[in-house]
C-alpha cells in the first residue's frame, strides 16, 4: 500500500549551499534551483529508501491481526491508528526496531466494527533537520542539483556524476519484495 506524505517537509540543504557549488551569485533562478534541491531529495530518498529530514506521514494497510510493516524509513514515532476515519484508542500495538522499521498490527476489532482499511500516521526521517542529516548524503544532494542545473537545457545531459550514488551508497537499504 502507498505511503502518503502529509508534510512537504524542509530541504535539506540550502539555497546559498547550492548556489555557492555553481557559482551562482543572483537570485532570479532560485524557484528553478529550489525545484531541482526537490528533485535531487526525492531521487536520494528513493535511492537509499529512508526519508531525509523527519516528517508526518501516512499509510493505508490492509486491516488485519497481523504484524505489517510500514513502507518509510526510519520511523520515529507511532502517532496514531485509524480505522474508518475514527481514532483507535485501543485494540492495535506497534513497534520500531533498532533499523528504523515500524510495525504495527490490530489486537482486535472494535465492537461492532466491520474490516476497513487502516491508516497508520507516523514520523519518519534521518534528521531533525538539515544539519542533522549526514554528510555525504547533502553532498550528493548538492552533486545532483549542480549537474541537473548545468544540464538543464541539454538534449542529453548524460547519467548523473558515479559520485553522487558512491556518497549516498553507505545509507541505502534494499528491500525485498
């Protein structure tokens, strides 16, 4: 099932960081730059398969009494359950391992309720915020968005620099299935 941001969540690096890389000094493509620091975050999420800067989020599980995981990495925090639209005080448990995974599952059904679909909110991410996310993962991020900037109007721009993936690499976690 798919996990929905409900947060847009802060950049983790910096206009002036990214500017300073290309050696950009005026502020007339900042919109253009600022949407390629989006760009280059969700290809490094999607790539290391945690989330960078922590944040709200959601997902819909199947309702059923066994232990399912959820999709973002590494969770942070269980924020609540809901079945039907209705908050579950009760009759649900969860756990975050030493990894990062969250598990929860359903105990029971509440009386009288029929089997839906759950939604499960959470925080997730590395960091609080930008200075707390490792290093070389914002030096790849600043790699990506100077080589997407410099491209940008190239019929081919060509694959991203090998040292964007050997700087994110160390964080990445496969998953099977």
């Amino acid at each position: 099932m798919a996990v929905v941001t409900m947060e847009a969540g802060a950049l983790v690096v910096g206009l002036a960081e990214c500017k300073a890389a290309l050696r950009l000094e005026r502020d007339d493509e900042d919109g253009v730059l600022a949407g390629y620091i989006r760009t280059a975050m969700a290809l490094c999420e999607a790539f290391i398969g945690q989330w960078l800067i922590e944040r709200e989020g959601e997902q819909r599980l199947a309702c059923d009494l066994a232990w399912q995981q959820l999709q973002a990495s590494p969770v942070q925090a269980i924020t609540g359950v809901f079945l039907a639209g209705e908050a579950l005080a009760a009759g649900w448990e969860s756990d975050i391992g030493a990894d990062g995974s969250g598990w929860v599952r359903l105990i029971g059904l509440p009386p009288g309720a029929t089997p839906a679909t759950l939604v499960m909110r959470f925080r997730a991410g590395l960091g609080t915020d930008w200075n707390s996310v490792p290093e070389p993962l914002r030096a790849g991020v600043v790699r990506l968005v100077s080589h997407l900037f410099s491209h940008r109007d190239a019929a081919d721009g060509g694959p991203p620099p090998a040292a964007v993936a050997a700087l994110w690499r160390p964080w990445r976690r496969m998953q099977l299935g």
